[in-house]
DNA sequence: GTGATAACCTGGGTGC
DNA sequence: TGCACCCAGGTTATCA
C-alpha cells in the first residue's frame, strides 16, 4: 500500500530518469484513472511538456511540468510504476514515452489510483491545501500543533493519523508502527492525550516514516520501486501484520483489532488499552 | 462540525 | 477442481 515512504521511494528513484526529459506520448487505457477529464483530454495536457520536477506532498506524486502544469498522482492501494519493464506487465493503466526512449507503465489491478490536471501554481496549492496537513518531517508539524488539531476530538487516535487533513502521508502500515512506538493504544481518543504523548506520537510518526524510507518501502502485497524489486520495512515491523506474535519490545502478544474501519495491530502491554 | 460507515475495485485466500 | 464468499485498504460521499 503505497504510502508517504512507498511514494517517496518511487519518487527518488524515478526524478533523475524523469526530470529534464519530455513526455514524448500518454497513452491513458483506463477513463477511471483521469476523470472527471476524459483520457485523451488528459494526455494532451501532458504529452510534448518537459518535466521540471518530480515531487511528492503527502502519498501523492507531483509531476511539475513546464507551463506550470502539474500531474498530480495518487497510487491509492495498488499502483505502481515501472520504469523500462522487461516485458509489458498485466494490469497496464498509462503507458508513457519520454523523449529520449524510454518507457513508464502504470499498474494498478484494483484501479483506484487517480490521475489530474492542475494548471497553474494557486490551482496545485488549492488542490493540495485542501486535502492535505502538515508534512510529518517538515518544522510545522509539531507536537503542540497536533495536539491543537486534536483538541476536543472524541475519535481514536488511529483515525487521527489516518485523515490526511491533520497529518500528510500516514497510512494503516505507519499508523501502527507509531503508535506502536509511542506506547499509545490506537482506540485512545485523540483528544485525549497530553503533551508529552504527542511528544512521542510525533517522535514515533517521523521514526516509522524514516525506517520506510530507508528500508525502500514496505512491500506486503503489490508495493514495487520502479525497477520492479521490493522493499523490506515489512521485515522489521513491530506490530503490524504480526498478530500472535511476540512483541519485539516486551514479548506479549500482538493482537488484531479494528480502529477506524481498518485492521489494525497493538501490543495492549506497551499500548495499554484506554479504560471505558 | 464531527464521527461512522458505505462505496469504489479486484486479486488472493478460505471453506465447502 | 471449481465455486462462492470474504477480506484488504485510501479517499470521498453520505448520513446521523
């Protein structure tokens, strides 16, 4: 599940093969990806532009190209992007030639992922403002402001860290593996916690983020980098995806419950579960 | 405004 | 072996 490390993963990968080169040709094959516009309406807004930058806000991918128009990308649960790809792969949703030669697939088998148009700079900042909190490694994002975001919510922490609007780029996997960290149970209402805890959500937040990055990503299902190999954060994950197995910090048992509609992974002996 | 839930979508796993 | 069913989850829309 592509979240703020998977994308960033694919962005360094991607940005020196990517930036200063055209897109020579955008084939979109699936009219879900770029609605509301139609595919071809989509294609010809990218296709000849020379890409200045590819950058990343929160799990989506932004594609800066000249005339300040920019693509902005969301991977959602499966998507993946194949840079020169020995064979063509199945579940191909955009085809793109750069113009020097070479060849980017998109895939995406539950067709979720979305891509759109933002043609100027207020149009890209509207878009992302809206949807989108702080980046967890920017100095705005800080224990005191999320505890202020957080003031009076009555919903579980897990919720919390799931709404891109308080916090950019957690998804269910970092989710986990911070709170985890943090010793705080994921059902704790938001509202709930002190300073010092947010102290440590915040601290565990940007730990599990950077232990992403610097493992590739984390490849459970579909996760691949652009060169097709896999990450390997889901081999040193604490708690999630590991119910009935020891906790690595105590030796208790991992349980699995549901926070926020989601699976969700805890150790109820480091994260003592809330009273009431 | 807030919180909960359904819907979108398809591959993989499970049970019969 | 084949079929039906369930689950996974990021975001948005809808409802209470």
């Amino acid at each position: 599940m592509p979240e703020l490390p998977e994308v960033e993963t694919i962005r360094r990968a991607l940005a020196p093969r990517v930036q200063g080169r055209r897109l020579a040709a955008v084939e979109i094959l699936d009219a879900r990806w770029s609605r509301p516009l139609a595919p071809d309406e989509l294609a010809g807004g990218l296709e000849g532009r020379r890409v200045e930058r590819l950058g990343r806000r929160g799990k989506y991918l932004l594609w800066e190209l000249e005339d300040e128009v920019t693509l902005i990308q969301h991977l959602r649960m499966t998507g993946t992007l194949l840079f020169d790809p020995p064979d063509e792969p199945s579940h191909v949703r955009v085809r793109i030639a750069l113009d020097d030669g070479h060849r980017l697939r998109y895939t995406d088998p539950r067709r979720f992922g979305t891509g759109e148009l933002a043609l100027g700079r207020a149009a890209l900042e509207a878009f992302l403002d809206a949807r989108l909190g702080p980046e967890p490694f920017d100095a705005e994002c800080t224990p005191a402001g999320l505890r202020r975001a957080a003031r009076g919510r009555t919903a579980p922490i897990k919720a919390f860290l799931l709404d891109q609007r308080r916090i950019a780029g957690v998804g269910n996997i970092y989710a986990d593996e911070a709170l985890h960290r943090a010793g705080i149970h994921p059902l704790r209402p938001a509202g709930a916690l002190r300073l010092a805890q947010w102290e440590a959500l915040h601290a565990g937040v940007v730990a599990a983020l950077q232990a992403g990055i610097d493992a590739h990503g984390a490849s459970i299902d579909d996760f691949r980098d652009p060169d097709g190999a896999r990450g390997t954060f889901q081999d040193t994950f604490l708690v999630h995806r590991r119910a009935g197995e020891p906790c690595p910090a105590c030796g208790g048992p991992v349980r699995k419950l549901v926070a926020a509609g989601r699976g969700t992974y805890v150790c109820e002996r480091c994260q003592p579960r809330p009273r009431g």
